[in-house]
C-alpha cells in the first residue's frame, strides 16, 4: 500500500517502510533494508556548499553493528 513519501507492505520486515524515489546501496548503514532502499523516516544530504555529487554525503547515514 502507498502512502505518500512512503511504501509500506514491500519489504521483508511490514514494520519498515522505504522512501519512494530514494535506492541506496550502501549495505552497513542500519537504515539500508537488505535490498536497496532506504528505511529512515527522513534524510539529510550536504554539506550546503557542495559542487557536484561526489562532494556530497548522506548525514542519515549510521554505521549497523556487525
């Protein structure tokens, strides 16, 4: 079931949910779903004074405890 920014119902755990129009590959991170999207509620990308994409970073990013 859709609703708005999220998709719930399409992940393997039905408590999570991904925001529509964001994939992420970044496996380690402990908002990343197994597959390739991001289950935070939000997220932050910077810094502001960033060029081009490879000056940027997800701030949301957090470190899963392997």
């Amino acid at each position: 079931m859709a609703n708005g920014l999220f998709d719930e119902g399409l992940l393997k755990n039905p408590n999570s949910h991904h925001i529509r129009g964001i994939s992420c590959n970044v496996k380690n991170c402990v908002y990343h779903d197994g597959d390739a999207y991001c289950t935070a509620d939000k997220i932050n990308v910077g810094p502001s004074y960033a060029n081009c994409c490879t000056d940027t970073v997800c701030a949301t990013f957090r470190q899963k405890n392997i």
